[in-house]
C-alpha cells in the first residue's frame, strides 16, 4: 500500500472518526445553529443562494460575497434535505480541522501529542459550536489549521514537492479569507510562521515560497471570482466587505457594545491561563523543566511557534479593543483562539507524552476521551442552580489546576490537565445564546432547524427570488426572543423584518416597509392566526388600513410550531 500507509497509526485515526459521532449520540445540539440570528442568515443562502440575487439590500451585503463558504453548502443542501446535509456539512469541517490539527502537532512534536490535543480540542465547547454551526468560523478554522499544516510540510520537503504545498497553502489562504474576511488578522502570523519554518529547515529561496503561495491564491481568487461573477454578474468579490468595514467601524463598535454586551466571554478565563504558562515555558524555560527534557527534535522552536500564535491571535483582539470594538466579546471572533490553544497545550505536554510507555499512553488517551464526556453529559443535565456551582467549581478548579499540572514532572500531571480543560471547556460554554450547547433537551437546536427550514418548500414556490419589495416579516414584540422566530427570520434576511407589533407605544408601531412590499408575512409560535391578524389590524386600523389573508401554513414537530400567515396591507374600503 505504499510507505504513507505504514506510517499511520490507525487506532489514533479511529479515535477521531469515532469522536463527534459519540459526542453526537450523547447531545447533538452542537451540530445545528444557536439561533443567533448570524447562524441562520449564512443558512438561508446555503437553501436558496439564487434567490438572493437581484436585489438591492442582499446584493450590497458582504454575505453574498461569501460564496467560497456558502456555494459549497448550497450544492450540498441540493442533494439532501435540509438536516441531512446540515450534519454532513458539519461533520466534514470538524474532521477536516482535527485531523489537520492532528497532523500539523504530529509533524511539531510528535503522534502522541497530535493525538491528545486532538482529542481534547474535538470535546472543547467553542470547538464544537464553530464547528456545528452555520456561520463561517468553523470553516476558517479548518482552512487555518490546514493553511498551517501545508506550510509546515512545505517547509520540510525538497522544492520539487513544497512548491505545490506552498501553492496549496495559497488557495487555502485565499479561500479562508474570502469567507471570513476578519480573519485575516490571524491569517498573517501564517507567513511568520512560514519564514521561521523555511529558516531552521529546507532554506527554500524566499522568492520561491512568496511566488508559489502568491500563485496559489491568485487561482483560488480567480476561480471564486468567476463562480461569484456567474451568480451576480458582478467581478470584485470583496466590494461590498471593503465597503462596509470602512464606514462601519463606530457602528460595528456600537453593535457590539450594545448586542454583545450580554454575552459572557468566559472562554478568556481558559485561554489566558494556557497563554501564560506557554509564555513562562518560553521566556522562563529553567521554570518548566517538566516541560522540555526527553523530546522531538527542534521543540524548542515550534513551541515558542505555538505560543507566538496564541500570542499573536490577542494581540489583535487587544487592537480592536483600544480601538473600541470589543471583539473579545463575541464568540465567532475567539473560536480561532482554540485550536492555537491546543498547539500549545499539546506542546507543554508533548516530552511527558513522548516518554510514556505505549501501555501508559493508552490508559492517558483513553481517560482524554471518557472524562470530557462524562463532564459533558453532566453538563447537559444541570439545573440552573447547579449550572452556578458547577461554574464556580470549573472556574476555581480548572483556573488551578491547569498551571500545576503544566509544572508537574509526574505523570499524573496529564491526569491533570485533561480534568482541568474539562472544566474549562464547560467554562467557556456557558453562554446560552451564541453557544447553546450545554441544553438539557438534547435535541432543542435540531427541531428549531427542522422546522425553520421546512418553510423552503412553500417559500420556494411562492417567490421566485427573496426581494424585499415581494415580502417581508411582522411578529410580535414579545416573540422577538424566540429562537424560532429569530431562525426564520433570519433565514429570508434580517433586512426585512418590520418593527415589532407592540400594544404598547409612544409612536406608531408601524413603518414604511408595510407599504414598500406587496404581502406580509405573520410570524408566530404561540398565537392562533386569527389573534395574529387581528393584532394587525388593530395597528392599522387607526391609520385607514388593513390586512387582507391571502394564504396560510402550519408547521409542527414535537413541542414546537410555526404559523405563517401570508397577507398584504389594503385600504378599509379595498
């Protein structure tokens, strides 16, 4: 079967095939969106890309731009239904970042180390929400960590095989910026890392490495430029992103400031401890014997890689922050931190990994694998005061235990470290809103999917594309939280949502966009049809109008509805 075939270990592979379907069988609300309204905008373009096409608000946003994430996924969800293809496409960005992660630690420090950080990284909370969801960080996650991995090999190979991993390396790039273009500020440390790489191994002529890599991402630019022109008929991919980032910054910043605030950026309290021991095992190296000792050739170097990564990644969170928007705050701009982290967890313990017995090494791999999940399933099950106390227990335990471990000579110091990341992991997943996947009802984020997405069908039917002059959304100001809602909404663009119906007003509660389109959409999970249209028509009917039933549809699942009510606004006397 040749030499590659040989030098698999092939139950490590097993291990993390056999990963995210346990942890699917266990809880599977990882695998489907958190209704964050972001979530579910990138959805409806995978269902109906087309259909955004062709008129002014969707044309001028950055989100159809984004094909090099959402076109794949729209010709998945072609051939599948929608929750089918939803879990395929998930299943397929979490292997390909853990076994790219796994192979990048591997080729740093050695197998058992890309083992055990990979096993650990697949159970971490933000890992699994990136990954599960529909918004684009679990996918540049993937493309990062595989960017990484090309380099790495480039690096060491002979220039008549690194030139083409050095041109993969540029299509991967340029697809990973062009769907998230944010990341971008993390995807410069990949040329330091790169330069660094080239200088202690092959040497290759810099000429060389920036050519190829230029070469490759100039062809994955062209290649998306020309699916994006056949969509839109417009050439520059990155317009609207360009346009937008330069006259939003203060609004982007307020945005967060007032949207974000109530998220809970827990995952800091994880990620920082982990960044300074990597820091003192690099600055400090006579601190951390534990660490180095018995090891892989050039440690010394991709470890100090690692942490620079680590570094790197919140230094520009630090930027934006003096600047005034808090990305910190919000949880698909960190998700990128993770797999840093774990190249660094994966390195302080890559010598004591290195020097187990194989019969040792098993026991360790196999308490990396049971203990998150035990944590895991507990964690599904809490009730709100034990969510409080298992939070103080993980912040006090896993904040402590993760720098003794890293200090620890012995091996029960591994024994450690996967108890503390337990911990840690459920830290930086509390928050039920842009996370949500610590939920007592296991399959909560399937039937919130199943159900949004089964209104396609008529939708389809009903409008050839999803302009705004054609329809738009109207529900209740107390169903504004509902996570259904907001999924639904989300699936046909925000921009058409119509204020809110309140009883309750200093102002009418009515806007423009009611006479700017031809039929309205009544959205609702708890009230009848009749109540919605009337609750209408008690807005409108002071002011001469209102609202004339032209069809509707009811879709249910278990313990959960959706009522559609299709009307259009007319004159009393219409």
């Amino acid at each position: 079967m040749g030499e590659w075939y040989k030098k698999i270990t092939w139950w490590h592979v097993g291990v993390l095939i056999a990963l995210p379907i346990i942890l699917a069988l266990i809880n599977p609300n990882w695998l489907f969106n958190a209704s964050a309204w972001d979530d579910y905008f990138y959805t409806g373009y995978m269902l109906e890309l087309p259909r955004f096409v062709g008129w002014e608000s969707s044309d001028n946003h950055y989100l159809i731009e984004r094909v090099a994430w959402t076109m794949p996924n729209y010709v998945l969800h072609q051939l599948f239904s929608p929750v089918i293809a939803n879990i395929i496409s998930h299943l397929i960005v979490y292997y390909v970042a853990l076994f790219a992660f796994y192979g990048l630690v591997t080729r740093l420090f050695n197998p058992r180390a890309g083992l055990f950080g990979a096993v650990m990284l697949g159970q971490f909370s933000l890992f699994l929400r990136a990954t599960g969801w529909d918004y684009p960080d679990g996918y540049t996650i993937a493309l990062m960590t595989v960017c990484f991995l090309l380099m790495t090999y480039a690096t060491q190979a002979p220039m008549l095989r690194a030139r083409w991993y050095f041109i993969g390396a540029g299509i991967v790039a340029m697809t990973m910026l062009l769907s998230q273009t944010f990341y971008g500020f993390y995807l410069a440390f990949v040329g330091v890392y790169a330069l660094v790489m080239n200088w202690r191994h092959q040497r290759h002529s810099i000429v060389r490495l920036v050519g190829y890599s230029f070469v490759g991402a100039l062809l994955a630019f062209i290649v998306w430029t020309l699916l994006y022109n056949r969509l839109t008929g417009k050439w520059f991919i990155l317009e609207n992103a360009i346009r937008i980032a330069s006259s939003s910054i203060e609004n982007w910043a307020e945005l967060i400031q007032n949207v974000y605030s109530r998220t809970i950026a827990t995952w800091h309290i994880a990620f920082i401890p982990i960044l300074l021991m990597g820091l003192i095992a690099v600055l400090l190296p006579h601190r951390a014997r534990g660490i180095y000792g018995e090891n892989t050739p050039h440690f010394r170097l991709h470890l100090r890689l690692c942490v620079g990564f680590l570094a790197w990644c919140y230094l520009i969170l630090i930027a934006w922050a003096l600047r005034g928007s808090d990305y910190y705050r919000v949880s698909y701009y960190n998700t990128l931190l993770a797999p840093s982290v774990f190249m660094v967890v994966a390195g302080l313990f890559a010598g004591r990994l290195y020097r187990l017995q194989e019969a040792q090494f098993r026991v360790v791999m196999m308490f990396a694998c049971v203990m998150p999940m035990l944590f895991f399933i507990i964690y599904s099950q809490l009730s709100n005061i034990q969510w409080l106390l298992m939070a103080i227990i993980a912040l006090i335990g896993g904040v402590i235990m993760f720098p003794i471990a890293t200090m620890m000579r012995r091996g029960r110091s591994l024994a450690y470290a996967i108890i503390a990341l337990s911990l840690l992991s459920y830290l930086s997943g509390l928050d039920p809103y842009y996370i949500n996947i610590f939920n007592p009802d296991r399959y909560s984020n399937q039937r919130v999917y199943d159900v949004a997405t089964s209104t396609r069908d008529y939708m389809r039917e009903r409008y050839k594309i999803y302009h705004t002059d054609d329809f738009r959304i109207w529900y209740l100001q107390e169903e504004g939280g509902n996570r259904l809602i907001r999924a639904t909404v989300s699936l046909y663009s925000g921009d058409r949502r119509i204020r809110p119906m309140s009883d309750v007003s200093d102002e009418p509660r009515w806007d423009e966009k009611l006479y700017r389109t031809k039929e309205i959409i009544l959205l609702t999970n708890e009230y009848s049809p009749q109540e919605m249209v009337a609750r209408g028509d008690a807005i409108l009917n002071p002011l001469g109008y209102r609202l004339d039933v032209l069809d509707q549809i009811t879709i249910e699942r278990i313990g959960l509805r959706l009522s559609m009510i299709i009307t259009r606004v007319v004159p009393h006397d219409g």
